[in-house]
C-alpha cells in the first residue's frame, strides 16, 4: 500500500525528482573535481614536458686556504652557491640544518669571515629582485632567519622533534625549479672557510630538480605539524627512483641520477630511502668503492645503545661476495671521533684475509687546530664513489641520523669515459686526492683495541697492500 503511495508520489512529481537528482550529480561532480584540483598536501608543479634533459654539472668544495690539497678541478662553493643565487629569476628554495652565516668569531680572519656575510646579503637582496626566498629549517630562534623574514623570505619552521624525534640534518638548495645543490655545506659561515665541504650543483636540469622540488615541498608542508599524514598527496610522489633512474645528459655525456631520502616516514610513494641506494650503489659496484665521511658508527643510541647493522652489513656482503672488490673508508678524526669507530673500522678489516680476495683500507682525515683552539680543516664530506656511480649525501654514517634525521641524497650513474670528464670520475679523482694528501693517515695498528692485535699480526702488509 504504501509503496503504491510512493510511487504514484513519484509518478506526480516526475519532474521534482529529476530535477532534484541532477542537481545531486551536479554536486558530486562538482566535488570530485574540486577534490582532485585542490589537493591538500600538494603544490603547484611545473610542466617538464620539455622532453630534452641536458644539464650542466658542477662539483664545488670548500677547501680551508691553510690547507695544502689543491682543487683545479673544482669551483669554490662561496663562489659556487654566489653564481646559483644570480641564476635565480624566480624562486630560491632553501634547507640548512644550521643558520650562521653572520660569523660572531671576532678573532677568526676577515677574509674567513666574509664569504658568509657575502651570501647573506646576497639572500638578503633577492627581494629586490623580485626573487621569492623559501627556507625550512628546524631552529625557533634564529636571529639571522628573522633577520631574513624582515627582508623578505618565508620561513616554514619544521618541528622535527614531534615529528621524529630527530633532527633536519637536510641540505639543499632549489632555484627556479631547475637549479639545484646538494651537498655537506649547510648555512654556516664556516662550511665557507675553516671546512672542507663537497657538494654538487646541477644547471638547467628541471627534469631532474623538479623531482627535489617535491621534497621541499613536503618540508614546506610540514610547518608547525607535530604528527605525520597516514597518506601523502599524489603530488608528493617521487618521480625517479632506484629502479625509474631519469636518463639525462650531463656535460654532454649520458647519465642517470635519482634522489633519495631519509628517514623512512619522509619518502612518499616510489621515492628510494638513502639506505636503498646506499645499498644499490654499493651492489652494483664492480672493482672499488670508496666512502669518505665524517662518522662511520653502526650504533643506534637514543634510549639505549644498539648494533644499528645496515650498513655495516652491506659493506661485509661487498666485501664477501665480490671478487677483488676494493673498499676505501676516508673518515674524520677529531676528539668527538668515538672510540668504537675504530673497533668497527677494524672488524671491517678483519674480513679480507688470504682465503677472501677483498681489500678494506682505512684512513683519518685529521683536523687541525687553530691557535684560538678552533677545529679547522674537518673533513665534511659525505659521499661514496664507485666505478659506475656516485652518491652525495646528508647523512653522518651513524645509526641515530639514518633512522631519525632528516637528509636528502643524489645518485648519479655513468659509463666511465677515458677522458676523466664524468662527475663519477671526477669524484674519485677528488677522493684519490685526499687519499693520497698528507692529512690523511693510516689506520694504525697502535690504535686498535687489545683485543684486535692478534689480527694485526697476521696481516702485516694491512696498509699500503694495494
Ligand atoms: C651581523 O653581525 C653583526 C655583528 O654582530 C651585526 O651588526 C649585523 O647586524 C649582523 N647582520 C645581520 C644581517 O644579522
Ligand atoms: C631567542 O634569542 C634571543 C637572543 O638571540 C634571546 O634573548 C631569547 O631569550 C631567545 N628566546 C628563546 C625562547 O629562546
Ligand atoms: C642554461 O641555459 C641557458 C639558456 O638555455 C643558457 O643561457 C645558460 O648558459 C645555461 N647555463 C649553464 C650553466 O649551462
Ligand atoms: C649514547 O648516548 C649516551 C648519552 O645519551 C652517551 O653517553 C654515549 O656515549 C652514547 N654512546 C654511543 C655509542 O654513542
Ligand atoms: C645533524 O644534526 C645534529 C644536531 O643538530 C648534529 O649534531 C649532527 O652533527 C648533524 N649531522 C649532520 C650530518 O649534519
Ligand atoms: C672525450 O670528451 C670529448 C668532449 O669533451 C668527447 O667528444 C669525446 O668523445 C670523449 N672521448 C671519449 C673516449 O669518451
Ligand atoms: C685520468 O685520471 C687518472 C687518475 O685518476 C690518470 O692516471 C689519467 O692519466 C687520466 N687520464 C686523462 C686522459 O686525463
Ligand atoms: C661541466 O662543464 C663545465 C663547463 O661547462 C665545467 O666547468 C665543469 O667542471 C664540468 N663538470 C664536470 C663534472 O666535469
């Protein structure tokens, strides 16, 4: 009966019905386009249809002047970060773990003290020329970032210690969505003196960049958040990775590059973790790898201490499974060196015998001091080169920043050429240099814990076997 009723309802308000129902799938599909345009976590991108991908490639160093290494080959990182900043028409986009580029050392030399003062006026005067300035940065309280709000910039504050209990250890730069930098040098007047630092930079390669884009865009994001997203926008996704590598030219020669990204909560969809390459480059390396960090320490310490084996590991299955491999670890000695890095150093060592056809050699790039008891001439760098590929990255090799900091890292893949004009070359040419300057010294058996001697012995050609 009341179904009858209904349905003559229906039958004489046709019209109504139909009306209303059309305006429902209006709706509907009003949202979901709304929906799909405007997307919560994601960001205005820019078309890379261009098809060809031909970039530029510079590898810059900081060199401390009282450091007898020579960098021919190499452009200065003041010089080379002044240069990406006159690039800009658009937009600078910027992550530092540290901003200090307006020294307080009054008894440092001027000329030390300068090159960062330079490039923060530099920023400070990107307004002026219509250039947006962007950064990220996990300090509350820097006057020197305040410094550049007044002047223009736009600073998003990432609470790292909500979201991971961790720190932003990143360091990158983004211009006009097509110039890039990665490397060991954060904001700080020092990484343009007193330190040695390594990073890259990438000219007119939006291909590439526009994937690092999406990186800064999830930091930008992030402001002020203390928890994490359960789902990333689709925009956030990354574009290349360790098995999608983009295919581009480099200098005129054929390469393939992708970025990576630590901790493990910060890589979206397709986007390779820096242990994932880490652990690729390390695999596909054939005849060396050669690691030069500043801290080498399988530990993970934050309630409690713990064997953090990751890469560790990945070194020891090199070393096993690979003939003939050659491992080079460059790494720094300073006070703050923890003593365990030596124990570990050495097992790493202790691998390579008669019987296993590898070789494991260590060196401490040793710091100086200054007469006003300043650390100067520390070795920064934080890259592995093989004979097929290079990776630069953020990170400390130390348990605690892979799993709770935040970095970013590059990995560029070629074919070695005979005329040692590929970045991978280029880099194992700077490695080679360090390796062989008189900073660097051996392992030496009066180091090694008691408990490794009997090792040492029976290895008397451990260094220089090669
Ligand atoms: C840099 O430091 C000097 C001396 O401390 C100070 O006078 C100057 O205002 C600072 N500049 C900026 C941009 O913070
Ligand atoms: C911020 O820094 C200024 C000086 O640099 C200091 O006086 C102030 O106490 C700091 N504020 C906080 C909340 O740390
Ligand atoms: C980048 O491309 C522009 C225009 O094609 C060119 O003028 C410039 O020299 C290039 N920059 C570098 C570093 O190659
Ligand atoms: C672990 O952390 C504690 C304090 O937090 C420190 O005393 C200790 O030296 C650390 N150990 C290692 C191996 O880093
Ligand atoms: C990461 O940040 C922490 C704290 O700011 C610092 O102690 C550590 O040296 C940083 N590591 C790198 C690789 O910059
Ligand atoms: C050496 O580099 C030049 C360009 O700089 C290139 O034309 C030539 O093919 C390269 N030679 C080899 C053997 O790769
Ligand atoms: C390439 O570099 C190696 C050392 O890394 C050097 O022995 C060789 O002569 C170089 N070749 C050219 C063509 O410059
Ligand atoms: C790439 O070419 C530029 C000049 O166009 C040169 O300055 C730079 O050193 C080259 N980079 C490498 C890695 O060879």
């Amino acid at each position: 009966m009341s179904v009858f009723a209904s349905s003559s309802c229906f039958l004489q308000s046709q019209h109504k019905c139909i009306m209303i129902f059309a305006l429902v799938c209006c709706c509907a599909v009003l949202i979901a386009l709304i929906f799909s345009a405007v997307d919560v976590w994601g960001d205005d991108e820019d078309d890379i249809a261009e098809g060809k991908c031909t970039c530029r490639v510079v590898l810059v160093e900081n060199i401390p002047e009282d450091l007898s290494i020579p960098h021919e080959d190499t452009v200065s990182l003041a010089a080379g970060l002044r240069e990406l900043l006159d690039k800009a028409h658009r937009s600078v986009e910027i992550v530092s773990p540290w901003w200090a580029l307006n020294s307080t050392e009054y008894e440092s030399k001027p000329t030390q003290v300068k090159q960062g003062q330079i490039l923060l006026h530099q920023l400070m005067r990107l307004q002026s020329r219509s250039v947006s300035l962007k950064v990220v940065s996990g300090l509350t309280n820097s006057s020197e970032l305040k410094a550049l709000t007044k002047s223009g910039a736009e600073v998003h504050y990432l609470n790292m210690k909500a979201l991971i209990k961790g720190q932003l250890n990143s360091s990158f730069w983004v211009v006009d969505r097509k110039h890039m930098y990665i490397g060991s040098a954060g904001m700080d007047w020092r990484s343009l003196s007193t330190m040695k630092e390594l990073g890259i930079i990438i000219y007119n390669c939006s291909c590439l960049v526009s994937d690092l884009h999406k990186i800064f865009s999830l930091y930008w994001q992030l402001q002020y958040k203390d928890f994490l997203p359960s789902i990333w926008s689709k925009k956030l996704n990354a574009l290349y990775n360790r098995d999608n590598n983009l295919q581009l030219h480099l200098n005129d020669t054929e390469a393939k590059a992708y970025f990576s990204s630590s901790p493990d909560v910060f890589c979206t969809k397709k986007r390779t973790k820096d242990l994932e390459a880490i652990n690729r480059v390390i695999q596909e390396a054939e005849t060396f790898i050669y690691i030069s960090i500043t801290n080498y320490l399988p530990m993970l310490n934050h309630s409690q201490p713990r064997y953090w084996s990751r890469i560790d590991n990945m070194l020891r299955e090199a070393l096993i499974l690979k003939k003939n491999i050659k491992v080079r670890l460059l790494i720094s000695r300073w006070e703050q060196t923890e003593p365990l890095t030596l124990n570990f150093l050495w097992s790493l060592k202790a691998l390579c015998t008669e019987s296993v056809s590898c070789s494991v050699e260590v060196k401490f790039f040793i710091s100086q001091k200054q007469s006003n008891g300043q650390l100067y001439g520390m070795n920064q760098n934080r890259y592995m080169v093989t004979d097929r590929s290079v990776y630069i990255g953020n990170l400390n090799w130390v348990g605690n920043e892979f799993v709770y900091s935040a970095g970013v890292g590059v990995v560029i893949s070629q074919q070695v050429d005979q005329n040692n004009s590929t970045v991978v070359e280029r880099m194992k040419a700077v490695f080679e240099r360090d390796w062989h300057s008189h900073y660097s010294k051996t392992l030496q058996p009066d180091r090694i814990p008691a408990c490794s001697k009997h090792t040492v012995k029976e290895q008397p050609a451990a260094s220089g076997s090669l």
